[in-house]
C-alpha cells in the first residue's frame, strides 16, 4: 500500500523530461541489470522511498533511520552518510574515494563520481548504492541486518551476474548492438566545447533549439533553449542552431574551441570551403561563417553523443525558451548531463 502510494506520488511528480532521460539511460550501460540502473536513476532524481521522502508525501510514517536510529533517513542518510551505509562505503574498493565526498547533495555526490572515477569504478559506485538500498530493505521489511560484508557479496554477487549478461550482449548480436564508443567526449582541459541541435516541427514550421556549453570535467557552463518560427526544412533548422549557438556565446563572450552538430551537411559548410553562391540556405550559412572564427573546431557528432542539446532542443516545446549563464543552470538539465558522463 505504502509503494502503491508513493508510486501515484512519484507519477504526479516525475517530469515528462525525467521520465524520458531514465528511458534513455536504462538502456545501453547496464546491459540486462534494468532493476540496478532504473534504482540508481530514481535515486539521482530523489524519488526512492526512504522515510523523510514518505513523509513529505503525507503518509504516516517515522522519518526516523530504522537502521542507527540516529537522524531522518534522507536519500543522502539511508544511501551514504548513514554509519552502516558508510561502512559498506569504507569497506568497498571505493572507500578512499568515499572518505573525501560524503558532504553536499546526493546529486552532487553522483555528479563528483561521474567526473571522477572510471567507467569501471563508477559501475561499482552504482552496485555499491544499488546494495546498500538492498540492505536497507531487508532492515526496515524483514527486520533482517545484513552484516558490511554481506552487503559487498551482494554488491559483488550482482556485479558478476551484470557482467555475464553484458557479455552475452556482446556475444549475440543484436539488430542495434550498443557501441560504448558512442557517448559525448568532454573538451581538452582548459577548453570549452559547445553542442548545438535542432527538433524540427513540420506541422507548425517551428524549430526548436538547444546550446550547451561544458568544460573538459563535463561540468556545465552555459545552455540555452529557443524556438524559431517560421523555418520550412530540417537542414535549415540544423543551420538556425548553429547560427543561434555562436550567437549565444558571443554574447556571453566564452571562448569555444570545439562546435558538434549531428547535422553532417552543416559541420561540412563550417569546416570546409564551400561555394555558397546560389545555395538554398546561402545567406544563412554565411552568417554562420562571419560568426566562426579560426580558433574553432566544427565537427560532426552521431545523434547519441548530442543528447544533451538534443533534449534542450525537444524539451523548449514543453517549457519557456531560456538562456542560462553558469551561475543559475537549471536543475533539470542535470539529469541528462548527467546522463552523458556516465554511459
Ligand atoms: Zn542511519
């Protein structure tokens, strides 16, 4: 009943753009493991049933940690700060790594351990808060407390089996076999990446636009989101996008060094030498060429490696057009930032 419940709340609450980033990230890097990868996505969104978030639900319940009995069972209490959820930490091959994050948000948490731990790492940081979540289940439903240890066989056990199933992925070949390769590489240190993408509506001629900018740590600098009426084709808007992003980080005065687009036609037209005399959209790519200078890159980028400005791009039909400096991003961009580091 308890479930039930907080599932209505989490379905009133859950955003149409979370919803679709935990689509997207339960598919490729946790192979077969949909329990692990949807809990820590719910986790990084606050949306696990721990006591404080029942509570702020409305139903009757003691917010209190059934396991030290010693403060309210945040997400951040129950899955880290906890001292039997801070043993498993310590006692794990993350714990040295542990011992210097255990302050802040558990977003941030999650965050530091996208940029600072390899892919390897990071599949046990997620296993670790996969099993400690696990433990306290067995606590609070069973009155059952499983020892440190246990909790890292379960942890290690789970991790064992995730990895047969991702290699017998890799074995059987699928009609869309996921390539790891195809994920957003983050700028040289001391350099600025921008992505740029563009959702065309052809019913209502509309384009949707989308900009980010991030640092080599994938940290994010600037993002934006537009729409722009009265556009007729998709290579037109891909070029509108363009043309909006150099616009955007001019007027915010960022160096960029590296452009990706996953339209291949306009990072062709910003990359080489094209005649544009004549051209459809002629005026326009020149525009885009004057804003261009020679410190800056343009590359083509598969669809997948553009996610984040690609759900800028889609998700400004269901929100206001905005413009944001590195000083108010918007929280609910950081899930598929998010997103990007850790698949
Ligand atoms: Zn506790």
């Amino acid at each position: 009943m308890v479930i039930f419940q907080l599932g209505q709340a989490i379905g009133v609450k859950c955003s149409i753009s979370t919803a679709s980033v935990l689509l997207r990230v339960a598919k490729p890097r946790f192979g077969g493991a949909n329990k692990i990868k949807i809990f820590a996505w719910r986790a990084f969104n606050y949306i696990i049933p721990c006591a404080v978030q029942l509570q702020n639900h409305k139903l009757q319940v003691s917010n209190w940690c059934q396991r030290c009995g010693m403060g309210p069972e945040t997400i951040e209490h129950a899955l880290r700060d906890c001292i039997v959820a801070s043993e498993v930490w310590m006692g794990s091959a993350l714990g040295i790594w542990f011992s210097s994050q255990r302050r802040g948000p558990f977003q941030d948490f999650c965050m530091e351990a996208c940029l600072s731990l390899k892919l390897d790492n990071l599949e046990i940081f997620v296993m670790i808060i996969w099993a400690i979540w696990f433990a306290r289940n067995k606590k609070v439903f069973s009155n059952h407390a499983l020892k440190t240890k246990e909790v890292l066989d379960v942890a290690g056990r789970t991790m064992s089996s995730y990895q047969a199933c991702w290699r017998g992925t890799e074995i059987i070949p699928t009609k869309h076999p996921v390539d790891r390769s195809k994920r957003w590489i983050p700028p040289k240190p001391g350099e600025l990446k921008m992505n740029v993408d563009a959702s065309f509506r052809a019913d209502s001629n509309q384009v949707g636009i989308g900009c980010i900018v991030r640092d080599s740590t994938g940290c994010v600098i600037a993002c934006c989101s537009n729409i722009v009426c009265g556009c007729s084709d998709p290579l037109t808007a891909e070029a509108l996008a363009m043309r909006e992003g150099l616009d955007f980080v001019n007027q915010l005065g960022l160096q960029i060094q590296e452009i990706e687009t996953d339209s291949s036609s306009i990072a062709d037209f910003c990359s080489k030498e094209v005649d544009l005399y004549g051209h459809e959209i002629g005026l326009l790519l020149q525009e885009i060429k004057n804003r261009l200078n020679s410190n800056m890159v343009c590359c083509f980028i598969p669809r997948e490696c553009n996610r984040a400005a690609h759900f800028l791009a889609v998700s400004v039909f269901q929100r206001d057009p905005f413009f944001f400096g590195k000083d108010a991003i918007p929280v609910w961009i950081k899930p598929v930032v998010f997103a990007d580091l850790i698949q």
